[in-house]
C-alpha cells in the first residue's frame, strides 16, 4: 500500500507537466482537454450531442487554476495544479473507502 501512495504523491507532483509540455509544444492546451470551441477549429465542426451537453458541467475548478490566476506565473499555476491533483486524488480515495466500507459491511 505505501508503494501505490508513493506512485501517487509522484503523479501528484508531476501534474504540472499537463501545463509545461503544451507551452513547450505551442499548443493551445492538453490534449484532450478542448473545449466547443477548440473542437471545432481542430476538427471544422462541434458534434450535436457535445454542442448539446457542453454547457451541463461545469468544472469545480477550470483549467485547474482558481478563479482570477489564469494570468498568474507558471510557478503559482503549477501549484495549482497540484492542489487540483491532491484535490481530485482525496475526492476519489474518499470515495473508495465509503464504498468499500459499504460493501464490506458486516450484519450484526
């Protein structure tokens, strides 16, 4: 078990490479994480169930910066970042442990 929480904490701290290596490459952002509009530059069209759905979610924490750092300097996003990591990393732990305990629940 320490071994997964190490592998963990090395994915936590590496999370900001999902913020250097598109700067790197002159991409407009990760790969996979477009939006309507990227979509539709990239592929000349928004497919009608993503058009439909795109503004149903809303990410608690867009882009994986706070609210006004998305002009802040690559060192403070890339704390934020991590903070989306360790954020994101206890949500589903948390939600791991309940269900285990649910499930493993004994009957008295």
């Amino acid at each position: 078990m320490l071994k997964f929480w190490i592998g963990l904490g090395i994915l936590v701290i590496l999370s900001p490479l999902g913020l250097i290596i598109p700067g790197l490459l002159k991409s407009s952002s990760a790969w996979g994480e477009w939006g309507v509009e990227e979509i539709e530059k990239l592929a000349g069209y928004v497919p009608r169930g993503l058009a439909k759905l795109s503004s149903f979610w809303n990410a608690p924490v867009p882009d994986y910066a706070f609210k006004g750092w998305e002009e802040k300097s690559l060192t403070q996003l890339s704390f934020a970042y991590i903070f989306s990591a360790i954020a994101g990393a206890a949500a589903v732990a948390a939600l791991a442990y309940l269900a285990g305990k649910m499930l493993t629940k004994k009957k008295n």
